[in-house]
C-alpha cells in the first residue's frame, strides 16, 4: 500500500536516526507485519501491543516537515 510506505518513508528520514534504539527495534518489527495488520494499527481498527503505541502515534504525526 502505497499510504503505509509514505508513512514508514516518512518516520525513516525524519525520527528514525535520532530514536532510541527500543523504538528502533519497534519500527523494524513493524516493517515485517503484513500490509493488512500494520495499516489496522495505523488507522485503529486493532490495537497494538503497548509498547508499540508511541511509535505508531509518531509515525501517524504530520507535524514533521
């Protein structure tokens, strides 16, 4: 899906250097899930594990430019 591969893009250039290496870890994992479960947790039709939340919220933040 083309919206998920802006938002994953979008998170890589402008948080992942500068993020703490457990969020790091997080977004690699996300990067494995199937295009179907990672867009239910971007649009909140499932819930993640709690630990992912904050990731999640950053990748769905627009006020990066």
């Amino acid at each position: 899906m083309r919206e998920l591969d802006d938002l994953l893009l979008r998170y890589l250039e402008q948080r992942y250097e500068q993020a703490p290496a457990a969020d790091k870890d997080i977004f690699r994992a996300l990067l494995e899930l199937p295009d179907p479960e990672l867009a239910g947790y971007l649009l909140h039709k499932q819930s993640p594990a709690a630990d992912w939340v904050h990731v999640i919220e950053q990748l769905l933040d627009r006020t990066q430019a």
